[in-house]
C-alpha cells in the first residue's frame, strides 16, 4: 500500500500538466468562440441583405427572382460572404488539431 506522502508527491507531478491542459483547452474555446461570434455576426448581416426578399414559406419575392442586389453592392456582399468562409474554414481548423 502506497504512502500518503507517495500520493501526495504523485498528484502535485501530475497538476501542473492537468492545469496546463485545462488552461489551453480554455484557450481554444475562447478563440473559438470569438471567431463563431464574428461569423455570426457576419452571417446576419448577409441575411439582413434579403430581408424582406424571403417570406415565411422560404418563397422568394419577385424582387429577388429578378435580380437579387445586395443594397451594400456586390463586392462588399461578396467580401463578406468570403469573410463568413475564412472564419468557418479557420474555425474548422482548429478543432481539427
């Protein structure tokens, strides 16, 4: 049977590993999070862009059928879907590691 003093000296080797991991695993949900907060954020300004343009039914309007142009202009629209696809896609990443 082990000694106290033995599993005392055991679990202080072991906690600053543990502290570590915990420190680092909180430091990837931090990062994730603030990168899911700003693709979200892009993403509602993407869908702020039809608003109006898509009914309950998820039916377009007229409008939109006819040609669709984001009030911010195309290449801003497109900037920020390209964006949306960086934060998702660097988001992906890091969890993958």
């Amino acid at each position: 049977m082990p000694k106290m003093e033995d599993e005392m000296a055991e679990n202080e080797q072991n906690s600053p590993q543990s502290s570590s991991s915990i420190t680092e695993l909180q430091n990837f949900k931090n990062i994730n999070n603030s990168l899911m907060h700003d693709a979200l954020n892009v993403w509602a300004e993407l869908w702020a862009e039809l608003d109006g343009q898509v009914g309950p039914d998820q039916k377009l309007s007229l409008d939109i059928e006819n040609g669709f142009k984001p009030s911010c202009g195309w290449s801003q629209y497109l900037e920020k879907m390209w964006v949306l696809w960086y934060y998702l896609d660097f988001s992906k990443r890091i969890s993958q590691q």
